[in-house]
C-alpha cells in the first residue's frame, strides 16, 4: 500500500506545476479550495473521501486536468494503479498546452515508479524530457533524466539508470553560460549515482572511487547544500559491501526524516538482527512524507517490511513463512 504523506507530495509536487493553468482558469477560487480540501483529507488518512471529492468535481469538469491528475494519485495510494492511469491518460487529452500535457505525463511517469517499473516509467519521462528539450531548458531535463534514473536504480534495472543518470549529466552540462557552481552540482550527482550503482554491482573499489571524486568536488566548497547527501552516500555503499554497522554509522548522519533514508537504517538494523529497531525504522519510513518516486517506492516496500516483523513478533512461524513464500 502506497503511503499518505508519499501521495500527498506527489500531488502538492503536479498541482505547482499546473499553477500557471490554475492562475487563468474560471472559477480559480473554487478549484484552488477543491485541491487543498483533498490534500488536507488525504494527509488525514482519507483517501476514499478525497477520491469522491474529486469526483465530484470531475462530474461537473470532466475536462478538470488538476481534477484528472488528483484523481489519479488518489487512485495510485489506494493501489488501483490500472484505474490511476485512465484519469492520467485523460489529462494527457485534455492539456490544452505542451507543459500542461507534459505534467500530466509526468504523473502517469509517477504512477508506475510506484510499482516500480522502471521500463514504462522512462517511456513517459522519455515524452517530459523531449518537452523540456523542445523549450531549451537543459536543467529540468536533467532533472527528468536524473528522476528517471532513480526510478530504475531502485527497481534494480542498474543499466538502465546508468544511462539515465548519464544523460542527466550531460545534458545539464549543456545549459547555456553554467555556472561553476552548476557543473559541480552535475559532477557530482554523476560521481554520487555511479558510486551506488557500482556498489549495487558488487564492485567496492569502482564504488570507493566514486565516492572519492564525490568527495573531492564537495571539498571545493561551491555546493555546501550537496553535502547532506554524502553520509548518504557512504552508508549505501557499506550497506552493500556488507558492512552494516558502519552503514549505520553514515546514514545516522543523513537526514533522519528521509523515509529512503530510514529504509535503509532498517536494512540495516534488520542484517544485524536487531528487528525491533528494524520494525522502529520500517514504520517510520512507511508513514513518512517523501519527494520523489523512488523514496516513494520505498517507502511501500518498508509497510511491507514493516508487516512482516509485526508478524514474526506475534506469530514467528508465521512470520517466516510469509517471507519465504514472499507473501
């Protein structure tokens, strides 16, 4: 089951890229209260009273492409995917400009990172990322690319991020006049995703490597906003090696209200045998708001998790058979 802080950022991320569109619409008023009273349900834990609201406002404005997208989301918490889509697809129709229509493919991107499928994800980050190269704008198509990438990192598709995160980097090195501060900022997302791809490949010395020109280019001192990220980085690649206190050591240093983050930490505790702590970690990161769609994804996987240990402390017999059956 997808959760109500992950879904409630999904939406307030699509809703403030259709604010332009809200901006000229009639009735702005009406449909601006129609949005924050189905974000404030959802955030509440009622994601069938926020469906019905939206639609309702979709049996008066079929047509509503915020109303479509909501409706879609809703759909995706509850795990009706396929149902999701319908509404997403209809949004796609509707969009009555290519950044409106983008966005609408953007979330239909969205909702199949939350069935972690990497593969129909990048077809629709593919038509976004084309949007963004029709209007010269290399950094959101960097970050499009870079999204994408961690669609599929975190579905285990290693290749196909690699060559999504290379594309992100490369084609936000193309922004016209960059910055230096801009170019450290794409070095190091790149020296960051290659450390952890070549951690999930098993290889530590390539990982290792990265990990030091990661290191070398926060040392410079121009993206100081960057360096949360590293602990982050150093736990993952540990985790990977195997070692997981010292996993533990790094990502106690990252962001404590990352629920990817927390995943991990629960990974970790769990490897180690410490499953209370385990179970502590996976309900936190279960429950948590995210910002993206693979801390998304994780975030469903940690419920799960997060099921399994209440299980094993009621019923262990149990417990372990669901986990060997994979149920």
């Amino acid at each position: 089951m997808k959760t109500i802080g992950a879904i409630a950022s999904v939406l307030l991320t699509i809703f403030s890229s259709l604010a332009p569109l809200s901006a000229q619409a009639p009735g702005q008023q009406q449909q601006h209260e129609f949005v924050k009273q189905g974000q404030q349900l959802i955030r509440e834990g009622k994601p069938q009273e926020a469906l019905e609201l939206y639609q309702r406002t979709l049996q008066t404005s079929p047509d509503s492409l915020p109303a479509n997208i909501a409706a879609g989301s809703v759909l995706d918490l509850m795990g009706k995917g396929d149902e999701a889509r319908k509404y997403f697809s209809k949004a796609i129709e509707v969009a009555d400009t290519p950044e409106h229509k983008a966005g609408a493919q953007r979330a239909t991107a969205m909702s199949y990172a939350f069935e972690g499928n990497c593969s129909k994800a990048v077809d629709y980050e593919q038509q976004v990322f084309d949007f963004y190269a029709s209007v010269k704008n290399f950094f959101q198509q960097g970050e499009i690319a870079d999204e994408a990438a961690r669609v599929c990192i975190d579905s285990g598709d290693l290749d196909a991020a690699q060559k999504w995160y290379k594309l992100g980097h490369d084609t936000g090195l193309k922004e016209p006049d960059i910055k230096p501060a801009r170019q450290d900022l794409w070095n190091f997302r790149w020296e960051h995703a290659q450390a952890r791809i070549a951690a999930r490949r098993g290889d530590q010395a390539e990982a290792q490597k990265h990990v030091a020109a990661a290191k070398a280019i926060l040392d410079k001192g121009t993206i100081p906003e960057q360096a949360q990220f590293f602990p982050y980085l150093k736990g993952y690649v540990a985790f990977y090696a195997g070692d997981y206190k010292m996993a533990l050591e790094e990502l106690n240093k990252a962001n404590q209200n990352d629920p990817f983050i927390q995943c991990m930490i629960g990974e970790s505790y769990e490897k180690l045998g410490e499953k209370d702590k385990a179970t502590e970690y996976y309900r936190k990161a279960s429950t948590a708001s995210s910002h993206n769609p693979p801390r998304r994804i994780c975030s469903s996987v940690c419920q799960k998790e997060a099921d399994l240990a209440n299980a094993d402390r009621h019923s262990p017999a149990q417990g372990e058979s669901r986990r060997l059956s994979g149920k």
